[in-house]
C-alpha cells in the first residue's frame, strides 16, 4: 500500500476487468516508472481517489453500471483546482455508449480502445499524469496564496489590534489628562479669584500688593503648565484648531513682550525691521510661541543680561522673528533634540528652573502648523542662544490685515446683570459669587443641576455661568434643560478644558468655554463676548 503522499498524489488506481488484466498493467506501468494500485471495487477507486492519484483506469462495464454515479458524484465534489484524468477501455471505440456516459458523467475522459497496446497505454497514462501534476502545481500556487492571506489577515487582525490597544491607550492618557487638569485647576480657581478681589481693594499697601502679584503670577504659571499638557495632547491626536486669519506678526510680538515684561529680571530689546510683517494664523497660538521663546530665554538669562526680539524680511516670501538673549548658553549636543518633548537639556543647569521641558516643543507643533519652521543655535555654554522663527506671508493680493485686541488691564460692566452661578466647589462658588457682587451683578448660587433647573424655570437672569462637574449630572444637562430660555446667555466655567469639552459645551448651548482658574479680566471679556457692547468695558 503506498504510504506517502506525495507517492499517493502520483499512482494511477485500477480496476481491472479481470485479476490478470490488473497484474498486467501494474506491471507494464511500474517497468516504465509509474505507479498503479488496483482497487477491486468502484467504491474502493472512489475511496482511494480521495486521498490522492494522478488517474483513475475502468472498463466500460464498469461505467455502464449504476455504481458509476458514486465516482460522478465523488468527481463533482473535487476541489476547485481539480480535475482528476479518467481513462476509459473500451470495445467499441469511441462509438461506445459507456463513452458517451462518461463524457456526460465523468468530466477529464480519455479513451483507450480493447485490446490495447502498451504504447497507447503509456502514452495516455503518461499525459493525464503529467496534466494532473500541472493540476497539483496550481493546488499548491492556491495553498501558497491561502497562506499569504491568511498571513495578511493575522497581521492585519494584529496590526488592528495594536491600533485599537494604542487608541485605547491614547483615549485613558486623554482621560486622564483631563481628570488630572480639572483636580489641579479647580483648587487654584478660588485662589485667583481672591487674588483678583485682593488686588482690586484700592488700601492694600504697597508691600501686601507685590506679595499679592507673585501669588497671582505662580497661580497663573501653574495653569500655563496645566495648559502646555492639554495642547501636547491635542496637538498629539491631532485635534488642535486654529483660527487663522491675516494677522500683525509685530503687534503678536509686541503682545507677548507685555506680558513677559512684568516678570522679565534681564533687559527686553524689541527690534523691529521686517518691512512685510501680515502673516496668515491664529493669534492667540502665535502670541504662544513667542511667548514660550521670550519665557524661555528669561529662565537663562541674569539680570545683568539682554533678551532681544528682533524682526528681519527673509527670502521666499517669508518673515523671520528672532530671539537673542545672552544668557548660560546651549550645550551644542543638546541642540538636535532641544524641541523633544519633556527635553530640558542638562538638568544640572534647569534643575533650578521652571517648566516640564514642553514650551519648546508646542512652539515647534504651533510654528509647523502655521507653516513655519523654527530652529535654536548656541555657540556653547555661557554664550548666549539665537531662536529663529519663520513664518510664510501671504499674497498681497488676498490680504486682510487685522490686528489682535489685547485686553484691558481693568475691566467693569456698564449693566447690572442678574447672574445663576451654578458650582458645587464650595471655595470657588463663594469667592466668584463675591466678585460678581462687588463688580455690580445680582447673583443666585445654586449646586447642583436640579437646583439649577428649578431655579432658572422660576426666575428670569441674564446669564448663566455653570460649571460642568456637578454632583447630580453635568454643567451640559443644566444647558440642555434650559437651552430654549438661555442659549447665547451661558458661560461654561470648569477645570475641564480638552477639545472634546469645549465642543460638547458648544454643542449643549454655551456661548462660551472658559477653562479655570479665570481672573477678573478674563470672565468680564467672556461676558462682553456673550452679551454684548451693553457690557463693555468703560
């Protein structure tokens, strides 16, 4: 009995009209190197054929017989890459009628006339084993092709996976994130707003102001920190929008040199010389950059030294902004990984500083998305460094210039609003609800959303400021609630500032998104946004 099966794919089966015809062809078959089994029975040929030969030999006798429907039926079951040769011994030649029956019933049908001579026979024999190997090379070219799918469907179903496990992870560092920013926001709210209450009593003494200003500007640096990490993940997932339009570079500039000068130890010099300075972006992310640039060339630069922005026209229709301090110096092999994130060069000099090591790396995310390209050189420690920043200008032809509004230091409503303060942190409702006061407004705390609900249905206000963390439900079910009264009349005041965040407020019906801790001018400013000239600053 053949045993392999690659010798089993290649024997030809046999059923002999008789016992000496069998002994025969096995014979004359085997001198001539091919492999014949005879099989007594059809079932037995039927059986055998489907583990495997190169051929099927029967007498027409057999064909005749109603047994031959059981190999039809095994032949209409074969694979797709198969059809197995059958060679039918026939007396009458091709006029046969178990010719005629094979041809309809068996499919691949040669024909070898009785009595038959050898060399008919081998040749017959030999093309149907030679057309059952090219029958066998397609099986395995189909095999081959099934195992590169199959290959291609594990690594697509891994590499699925490992997206769906790296969203899952970039969803809970999101979460995170943002659970993490409204914990550190909500508790430095009430103390900026108290420092805004503070520094608003016209006898605090000179030495109680100063002290006052360094509590306001930690509280305020401690928030720029919280910010840094909300934009790296935006700007990771690709969520972070711009609102671009043709703005003033110079103006941009001179807004961020005002508010780095308050706290600037070193001696600011503003140079500006681009004579083509309307660039295309967003000015609050541009004031950003240049923010983080001049605040990062103070931590390194003593009192005793000088910080310069400087403008200049750069080739290919581009404006270039540098800024030159002549402070501790760039290690030049910390230079090609300075915009890494979380980088802060050698920590033996920034120990002493401020920072996570992420306001050069947002710099560089904000310049490329506007376009620009940014880059630091040093000539080494105690040297000074030089970032260059370049922007691409508009054509002339489209450009709209218009020029940031920078806030006013002092802020007050010329009308008395009646305010619904919807907050459940005790600290932040009472100090809010104090200032709100003090500027003028009437206002009615509540805590909760059912509280809010009950509230607003009963009484008329002007302006809803709600928090979105509440204990019975979110700032979002209180605008849902009340969204036909008050929709353009809510301001949504929380610790929660993802992008995510501010398009659901939007999309529940707030005017405005404020992310804690907010000072005096920056709520006024949202409430002149929301309600308009009626409110604005005198």
């Amino acid at each position: 009995m053949v045993a392999d099966r690659s010798d089993m794919d290649r024997r030809v089966l046999l059923l002999a009209p008789t016992a000496r015809d069998g002994q025969a062809t096995v014979s004359v078959l085997g001198s001539f190197g091919i492999a014949c089994e005879v099989c007594p029975t059809l079932d037995s040929v039927c059986a055998q054929s489907a583990l495997g030969a190169a051929a099927v030999i029967l007498p027409e006798e057999v064909v005749l017989s109603d047994e031959s429907d059981l190999l039809a039926d095994r032949l209409r079951r074969q694979p797709v890459w198969s059809d197995l040769p059958v060679i039918v011994l026939s007396r009458a030649g091709a006029e046969s009628p178990a010719v005629e029956k094979a041809m309809a019933t068996l499919g691949n049908v040669s024909l070898i006339e009785r009595p038959m001579r050898v060399s008919t026979l081998l040749s017959v024999v030999r093309a149907a084993v030679r057309a059952r190997e090219r029958q066998y090379q397609l099986r395995e070219h189909l095999r081959e092709r099934e195992r590169l799918l199959a290959s291609e469907r594990a690594a697509r179903a891994m590499a699925e996976a490992s997206a769906a496990e790296a969203q899952r992870a970039s969803d809970a560092k999101s979460t995170f994130l943002a659970t993490l920013s409204h914990e550190l926001r909500t508790p430095l709210t009430p103390v900026l707003l108290n420092v805004s209450l503070i520094e608003r009593h016209a006898g605090l003494p000179v030495e109680l102001r100063e002290d006052v200003a360094a509590i306001r500007r930690n509280v305020e640096l401690e928030s720029r920190l919280i910010s840094d990490l909300l934009d790296l993940t935006r700007i990771a997932n690709g969520k972070l929008q711009l609102d671009q339009q043709d703005v003033d570079l110079h103006s941009i500039v001179r807004a961020a040199i005002d508010i780095c000068q308050r706290e600037a130890s070193a001696k600011l010099v503003l140079e500006l010389k681009a004579r083509r300075h309307v660039v295309r972006g967003d000015t609050t992310r541009l004031q950003q950059i240049f923010w983080n640039l001049v605040s990062n060339a103070e931590k390194f630069t003593g009192p005793e030294g000088t910080i310069t922005v400087r403008t200049l026209d750069a080739p290919g229709n581009r404006v270039r902004v540098q800024i030159i301090d002549t402070g501790s110096g760039i290690d030049p092999s910390i230079l090609p990984r300075l915009f890494n994130v979380f980088e802060q060069g050698d920590a033996r000099v920034t120990r002493q500083q401020a920072g996570l090591g992420l306001g050069l790396a947002i710099s560089r995310k904000l310049t490329e998305a506007h376009g620009g390209t940014i880059a630091a050189a040093s000539e080494g420690r105690g040297r000074g460094a030089t970032f260059t920043v370049e922007l691409p200008l508009p054509e002339p032809s489209t450009r709209t210039t218009a020029t940031p509004r920078r806030p006013s230091v002092a802020l007050a409503s010329t009308g008395r609003l009646r305010v619904l303060l919807v907050e459940d942190h005790e600290p932040t409702l009472r100090a809010l609800g104090r200032l709100l006061r003090q500027i003028g407004h009437t206002v009615t705390e509540v805590t909760t959303v059912a509280s809010a609900t009950a509230t607003a249905a009963q009484d008329g206000f002007d302006l809803i400021i709600s928090d979105l963390g509440l204990p019975d439900g979110s700032g979002l079910d209180v605008m849902r609630n009340l969204r036909d009264r008050y929709q353009g009349r809510a301001i949504a005041l929380t610790g929660f500032g993802m992008e995510s965040d501010i398009i659901a407020s939007r999309e529940a019906g707030f005017a405005a998104h404020l992310t804690k801790p907010v000072d005096l001018v920056t709520l006024e400013a949202a409430i002149q946004r929301v309600l308009g000239p009626a409110f604005a600053p005198r």
